[in-house]
C-alpha cells in the first residue's frame, strides 16, 4: 500500500546507509541558538558556515520569539552549552507582508473555510521592528543567563547574504 510518505521513508533508508553522524553530542559545539524561519528556502547551518552539532535550531512562521521560544532558549542555555542567540527572519516573508493576524485569519478562511482566530500568528509588517522587539524579549527574559549575546540579522532569499540588525 502507498502512502503519502513513501518518498520520505526510501529516502531515509539510503541517508541512513551512509549515516555518519552516530555519537555526536547534543550540546550546541559553537554554542549558538538560531532563530529562523520555517521557509523552506533557508538552509541554516550553510548559511551560517555550519556544520551538524554546531548550534541548536528554532524555526516557525516568521522567526519570531514566542512563549515557547523563550522556553527552548532556556532548557539550551542550561543544558545544551547555548551561550548566544541570532534572531534571523528573512526577505520576503509571507508574515511580513501582511497588515496583521486578521488578514491572515480573513485569508484562510475565505479560502479554506476554517476559522483559525483561536490562533495567534504573529505577523507584523513592521519586520525590523518586530525583531528588535524580539531581541529584547530575549535579553530580559528573567530566567536567560545575564549578558547572553543576542543579535539579530536579516537573511536575503534573493542573495543568502545575512545583514547584521541591532548586533
């Protein structure tokens, strides 16, 4: 029987026959947490330079710092050697180019039928200034380290250059 997933499932039987990424440590090596987009068009650790077991990686829609970013950032402080954050949205971004979460709302359910304003989406089309908000609710978060580097940066899909935003 076919399904769905078949294409996902043989692919990972012939990366898992020349898997060589066995015994590496779940402690970030570089010690770096990445916040970015769930956008397929950025690939986070060639972006940066990169390798597995460099950083831990965070991706939603819009890169932007939630309750449950926060959340993470903390237990990767603690127990998995992050000692800095780069908050990265991207060009382009579809949550940056609406007015707010009711467009997004009116969107989905002129479109789908589904009501989904239960949901908060965090769009903002102010993009930099979302992020500078986003840094700072990193850097006084109560429960992150005092001091914690956090930067910010905006990735081009257009060029994959990376320009620094409040570093």
């Amino acid at each position: 029987m076919s399904n769905a997933f078949d294409d996902l499932f043989a692919a990972n039987a012939d990366y898992a026959a020349d898997f060589a990424l066995s015994g590496l440590a779940p402690r970030a090596a570089r010690g770096l947490a990445l916040v970015t987009c769930m956008d397929s068009r950025i690939e986070p650790l060639q972006t940066l330079g990169l390798k597995p077991g460099d950083a831990k990686i965070l991706r939603n829609a819009g890169a932007r710092v939630t309750d449950d970013t926060l959340r993470t950032l903390v237990l990767a402080a603690y127990l998995l050697e992050v000692d800095r954050v780069l908050v990265m949205p991207h060009t382009r971004c579809k949550m940056a180019s609406v007015s707010g979460d009711d467009e997004v709302h009116d969107l989905i359910e002129r479109e789908h039928g589904v009501d989904t304003r239960s949901l908060e989406f965090g769009t903002d089309n102010d993009q930099l200034g979302a992020l500078r908000h986003d840094l700072e609710r990193i850097r006084h978060h109560p429960l992150l380290p005092d001091g914690l580097p956090v930067a910010g940066a905006l990735y081009d899909v257009d060029t994959g250059r990376v320009e620094p935003v409040d570093a």
